[in-house]
C-alpha cells in the first residue's frame, strides 16, 4: 500500500526519467555485444554473458526502488534525515559485503599443456667454469607469491559507490520535482490569494452576522449600556482583524483563538438557553503561526446549520495543539433547517484552499450524520508556506 502511494506522489515525467534510465541501462549489454559482433570482434551472441549483467542491474534495481518509494521521502516529504541515514547506511554496508561474497571465483593457475612446454626454448648450458648454475651476486631467485584475495576489492567498492550515487541522483531528482511543485503551488496560492484578498469581506464572515450583531448592540443600549459597549469593542477587533490581517500568508496561533473566541461571544447574544454552546480553547499559544481565518468557516457552518430554534441544540468547539500540529474538532447539532440567509464560505471553497497552503499535508474528516455534523482538522504549525 506504501508502495502504490508514493507511486502516485510522484509526477509523472518523475517516472518517465527513472523508466527510461532503467531501460538504457538494461539494453546496454545487449547494444555492447551486437557493436562488438559487426566490428568483428564476436562472432556469436552470447546470451549467457547479458544474463550475468542483468542480474547484477536486478540488484541495482531493487535497491532503488526500495530507496525511492521508502527511504528518499523520508528525506524529501518528512525531513527526517536522521531515520533517513540509519536505514540507508546499512543498506550500502549489507550491498557491499553482498557484493563480496558473491564475488565469482578466480580461476586455478594451471600448468602449460604438455605440447606447449615441449616446444618452450631449452636453458642454455652451464658454462665450463659453472658459473651458469651459479646466481649473480647481489640477485636473489625471483619466486612468485599468491596469497588469499582480499575481502573487499576494487571492484567491490566501484559498485558501493555507483549505490551511493545512484541514491544520490534519486534524492536530487525527487528534490528537483519538490522544489517545482512548491514553487507552483506558490505560485497558485499567490494568484488565489489575489482574488480572495477583496473576497474576505464579502463572503468570509457571513455578513448577516454584522447585521445581527448590530441590532443586538442597538437592544442592548437601552437595556445594558457597559454590555452595549463591550460589545461594540469586540466587534471592532474583529473587524480589524479582517481588515488588516486578513491578507497575510500567516497570523499568530493566538490571534487566531482570539478572534473565534470574539465571535463565539458575540453568537451567544442572539440565542436562548436552549443553545448550548462551550468552547475549549487554549489560553497560552505556542509562537507559531496559523493562515488567517482558516478555522473561522467552520464555526460559523456550526452556527448557521446547526442551531435550532424549537429544539435544544449545541455547539462544541475544541482545539488542541500537540506535537507541531493542531487539532481543530467542531461537533454540533443538525437544524431542520437553515436558520441564516445563504452567504459565507463554502466548504469546497476551504478545502481548495487548504489544498494550496497544505498539498496533502493536512487531514480533513467530516461526518455527516442524522442528528450531527462533526468536522475534525489536522493541520502542521511548522509548514514552510507558513513562514
């Protein structure tokens, strides 16, 4: 499953260079031996010499493909060098002992044919003085030494160093096609973002929500001035939020929580005591950050769809952060039907845009049942495109 995953993450010019490349490589011997045949220097195909090449590539091609669908994205998606070099330096260490113990046989020295040393030219005769059979002073008799072959030899370490640049070359091509795909998705988000920037006033929040809020505040004066005010304070932080935040490629985890807890405050004045409505929200923040108004579209569906007037409903909200990621989980009940006016951000509208800031790095769960809507986020606090 692994596999057919990452199988599926690369592009496909990705997998076109590796097929070709393999393809070359696996013709060679084939190619090497019939250019040696019209030159003249075979005269028969011996196949048995391509099969022995072969299955040295095989091996090759097995350890790449293991390197490419499950240790370079280690390296490449998850940054994890050090699980990355743990796994990878045994592996070249296992391919080169493979390499020695496997390495075929040398052959035996054998005496020259009998026919061959009766024609090898005799010694020449001792002279009278004997001084033929006598070595020259100051030269010893040469003899020569074989002893046992190393452990590990030359050829042995050519073929760990083709591995070694071989991973090389798949990291830098995974690489390569890394650094495209952000710079295009970069490139999208930027020209999005362009069209949305004057979109977040109109169909981010929900403009009958200012309506509302602004006939409460109106109730409110009369009835409870301090509240009046209070009110109107926080509406004004939420609209300058929206006005001078809300463009940014990024705000701070806290801001964020502030201004959800600003509108869940000001929702609570138009609903009875048949709504229940609890929040848990963290009060201290890592120093992370957070694309403005990501989380804001969910809560304000929780509002709009799930809040009955003839029944008891509720709205929770949680958010936790743990480990670099935040966990944003929305469960609230179902309404017959709608209570607001169409207006606000769908959610293919937000998935589109999680899909530009995240790629696949996110995790979006909805389910819809009968009397229910539970919405669960997981998104990474420590993303690139949120630097």
């Amino acid at each position: 499953m692994r596999f057919i995953y990452w199988m599926k993450q690369q592009s496909r010019q990705e997998n076109v260079i590796y097929l070709a490349m393999w393809v070359m490589l696996f013709m060679a011997p084939v190619l090497s031996m019939y250019l040696s045949i019209v030159s003249g220097g075979r005269d028969s195909f011996d196949w048995q010499e391509v099969f022995f090449a072969w299955q040295k590539f095989a091996v090759f091609l097995a350890l790449f493909l293991v390197h490419n669908f499950l240790l370079a994205p280690l390296l490449i998606n998850g940054h994890r060098r050090l699980q990355y070099l743990s796994l990878t330096l045994p592996i070249i260490a296992c391919f080169t002992i493979y390499q020695c113990t496997t390495r075929p046989a040398l052959p035996e020295r054998r005496h020259p044919p009998m026919e061959h040393r009766m024609h090898q030219p005799h010694p020449l005769p001792p002279s009278p003085e004997g001084e033929g059979n006598m070595p020259s002073r100051g030269h010893k008799p040469r003899h020569e030494h074989v002893g046992p072959p190393a452990f590990i030899g030359e050829h042995d370490i050519v073929a760990s160093v083709i591995l070694i640049l071989m991973f090389g070359m798949n990291l830098g091509v995974k690489g390569y096609f890394k650094s495209r795909e952000y710079r295009k998705r970069m490139s999208e988000l930027e020209h999005e973002n362009l069209e949305q920037q004057l979109e977040y006033l109109k169909y981010q929040i929900n403009p009958h929500f200012f309506m509302n809020t602004l006939n409460n505040i109106h109730a409110l004066v009369d009835i409870d001035p301090e509240q009046a005010k209070h009110t109107i304070v926080e509406l004004s932080k939420m609209m300058r939020f929206i006005l001078y935040e809300g463009d940014r490629n990024g705000v701070m985890l806290s801001r964020e929580m502030e201004f959800i807890r600003t509108y869940v405050t000001l929702m609570r004045l138009r609903y009875t005591d048949k709504v229940t409505i609890r929040t848990d929200l963290p009060s201290e923040m890592p120093d992370r950050t957070i694309p403005p108004l990501i989380l804001i579209p969910f809560v304000e569906n929780a509002f709009k769809h799930g809040i009955s007037y003839l029944k008891q409903s509720f709205i929770d909200i949680k958010v936790t952060v743990q480990s670099g990621k935040l966990r944003f989980l929305c469960l609230n009940s179902k309404a017959d039907k709608s209570n607001e006016e169409k207006g606000g951000v769908g959610l293919a509208n937000v998935r589109k845009r999680l899909d530009l800031l995240y790629g696949r790095n996110y995790t979006l769960n909805i389910q819809d049942e009968a009397e229910s809507y539970r919405v669960e986020l997981l998104i990474p606090l420590n993303s690139k495109l949120l630097s």
